[in-house]
C-alpha cells in the first residue's frame, strides 16, 4: 500500500473556498494514476474545507485497467488524519462509493449512497482519498477525476 498525494493535498495548488455560509463552490481535481497502481494504494486527491459539506461530487476516471477481463475496483471516501499530511499509515473510507468499478473501462459517476451527501461540516479541512479496493488485472496510466461541490455551512 503506498500514498500518494494529489499537489493539492501537498499544496503545490490552493484548494477553493465559499466565503459565505450557504454559498456553494464546485470544483474539478485531478491526477495521473500510474502503472504501478497496486491494491489498497491510497490516493489523496480532494478537499472537503472547513466548516463545509459535500453537496455534490462526481468521479471521472480514465479506462485504469486495460485488461479483457478488467478487475479495477475502487472505494471513495474521507480519509483518516489531517488533510496533506503524508503519514502512510491513513485510511480510506467509502462514504462517496462503494466497490465502484468505473475505472475498468472509463467513464462518469454519480454517488448512489445515501453517506455521500451527509458529510457534515467539520472545523478542520478532510481528505477525500480514492483507494484501489480491488487490483487492475492489467494496469494502465491514467487521469483520475474528482468534481467535488462543496457548501459552507
């Protein structure tokens, strides 16, 4: 299992924000998976700040498993520890998705579970990491999207 970071979780990149409570900010984060992604990889891509919930969040990965028999499957959740911080030992939840398996050939989804939307607004920033829950049969490199919409509370 390895972490891998997004450069907004190490802060290459700034994280929006809503300046007022109520007002909602949509915004897409992205990174390159490897070839070498392997099962329970962790990838730290997005940000929940603040005092905000999740309103919305859709994920859009690339085709990450160019086998015949593709077997990619991910969870999508909040993350154990504090937002950027690069200890290995964190863990991902499934809160988003649950055993999705978009990634096998490449597409768009939207969250069916009831948990994404209750979120609730915490006073510390939280990770949304994206774990590899099942191998690729044949990994392949690829884009890993995350559009998130976030409200200030």
């Amino acid at each position: 299992m390895a972490l891998r970071q997004s450069d907004y979780a190490k802060g290459i990149l700034a994280v929006p924000y809503p300046s007022l409570a109520g007002q909602a900010v949509t915004h897409r984060f992205a990174m390159t998976i490897g070839a070498d992604a392997a099962l329970n990889d962790i990838y730290e891509l997005a940000c929940i700040p603040a005092n905000c919930r999740v309103a919305d969040i859709v994920l859009d990965p690339a085709d990450l498993d160019s086998g015949g028999s593709a077997a990619i499957v991910l969870d999508v959740g909040i993350m154990s520890g504090a937002w950027g911080d690069n200890d290995g030992a964190r863990t991902c939840d499934d809160e988003f998705f649950d055993g999705i398996t978009t990634a096998q050939a490449g597409g768009v989804a939207r969250p069916t579970l009831a948990t994404a939307y209750n979120t609730g607004g915490a006073a510390t920033d939280r990770s949304i990491g994206v774990k590899i829950a099942t191998a690729a049969a044949t990994p392949q490199a690829g884009v890993l999207g995350l559009t998130v919409t976030v409200v200030a509370v």
